[in-house]
C-alpha cells in the first residue's frame, strides 16, 4: 500500500481516464468508489442530476480504505453544479482528518462551486485542486495533469 491514493467516481469514463492518467504520474494506488444505485442510461441522469442538485449522498457499495495514506486525491464529474452524491458520501465517511486532500473535477459545462461544496465536508479543506472541461478533447491535458501531480508531490 502507498502512501498516496487517488479515488474516483465516473458514470461515462472520463473522470476514470483522468484518474488512471494522475495515479500513474504520482505512483499512487487507484480505486474507484461504487454506489448501489444504478445511474446508466437517461434515465439514470436524470436520477444523477436530481440527486446532486439536492446535496444527496449515495449509498456506497464500499469506501475505499484511507488508512496509512499521507495524500488522498478524489475525482468527481460535475452534475448539477457540484459533486456526485458517491463523492459527497466517500468525502463524508472517509475519515481525512489529517490528511491532505486534493480534488480535481470534469465537467461540459462548468465547475460552478463543486470545490466548495467538496472542502466543507474535508477536515482542513482541500488542498490543491484541478477542474477540467472536456478532458478526452484537451490537447494540453497530459502537461496540466504533470503540473498537477508535480504541485501535489511538491508540497
């Protein structure tokens, strides 16, 4: 076990291509966090936006273990101007108090206040952050997740 552990959410894929691309660059362990509620199909989005539009928190299958690791980075899509209810759920029960937490975030559309809403629920708050719009389509995107992952290792 490391002493770095990158946890991710993804409903499409593309929160879990950042979060395999950012664990390779820091040397990390990567686990994903799972929740029983199904959230596929348009219908399963609709429930996702509704969901998050309302602060819910999911029903994990199971959190990842956080125990022994120094930095904990958590990658969240944006749905409906915030994090997952998965990620509100993890953050929430995850016992970081005195870790360092980094989050980064993917979206269309717009981060809104997703980072906030993350760092009330983490002990200290977060302490470096990334947000990405449309990572699969960003040119740039393998130079800013090494700035990333060279800010988190740096501190």
């Amino acid at each position: 076990m490391g002493l770095i552990l990158v946890v991710y959410y993804s409903r499409t894929g593309k929160t879990r291509m950042v979060a395999e691309k950012l664990a390779a660059l820091l040397g990390a362990d990567l686990e994903e966090i799972t929740e029983r509620k199904r959230r596929g199909g348009p219908l399963g989005f609709l429930g996702a936006c509704r969901d998050a539009f309302f602060g819910g928190r999911g029903d994990l299958m199971a959190a990842p273990a956080t125990e022994g690791r120094q930095i904990v980075l958590v990658g969240t899509p944006v749905w409906a101007g915030g994090p997952t209810p998965a990620v509100r759920a993890f953050l929430a029960g995850a016992g970081l108090a005195g870790k360092r937490v980094c989050a980064f975030c993917t979206f269309d559309g717009g981060e809104a206040n997703t980072f906030a809403k993350m760092a009330e629920l983490v002990p200290g708050g977060l302490a470096e952050t990334l947000a990405l719009k449309k990572p699969a389509k960003d040119a740039g995107l393998d130079a800013r997740l090494a700035d990333f992952a060279e800010r988190i290792r740096g501190a």
